[in-house]
C-alpha cells in the first residue's frame, strides 16, 4: 500500500482562489507579471517579513490581491466584491464546525 501524499492546500478555499487566480490568467484578464508585482506589493503593505507557508495569512495576502485586480481591471465592482465578503462571513460564523458553508441563495 502506497503512502498518500499530503495534501498542496490547507484548506479547500485556498485552492479555489487559486484556480480561479490562474483561470483568470489564462483566460486573458491579467498577465502573471502583473499579477506577481500586485500580490509582492501586498505582502509589503501587510509586512510580512517571514517566510510563508502557504497558510491562511498567505492566501488572505493572494485573495486580497485577487479581489483589487478584480476591480481595477473592471471585472467585479467594489459593491459586489464587499457584498459577497459578508455573505461569505455570514455562512461561515452560522455553519457548525465540521460542516460545509454554503452560501444562501
């Protein structure tokens, strides 16, 4: 019997972000320099200083990036981006530990 290998993300949201990170890539709506450059700068802005491990703080760091690019590039309005951040909150304090959070329609 093999040895399963461990999993590349903590957490399933952070490889959510960042498929959709590098589908929107693909697809066309941002280059990856400019994408590299933007999620460098905020890092600074946040002062990490340390080596990341691809937790939390770091995918907080790519989704906050994501979410600027998103709305500098007119892709999503700050409206909808900052509404969608509550429902998201809303769903995850209301969800049982152990449970999925799902969105109400």
């Amino acid at each position: 019997m093999s040895a399963r290998p461990d999993p590349v993300f903590e957490a399933p949201w952070h490889a959510q972000v960042f498929a959709l990170t590098v589908f929107l890539n693909e697809a066309g709506h941002f280059d990856w320099p400019s994408w590299t450059q933007a999620f460098g700068e905020t890092l600074k802005r946040h002062g990490v200083s340390r080596a990341l491990d691809g937790g939390d703080d770091y995918f907080l760091a790519w989704l906050e990036t994501l979410e600027n690019l998103l709305r500098e590039k007119g892709l999503a309005e700050a409206e909808a981006v900052e509404a969608m951040r509550a429902a998201w909150e809303t769903a995850y304090l209301n969800t049982p530990h152990g449970s999925p959070v799902k969105l109400s329609r």
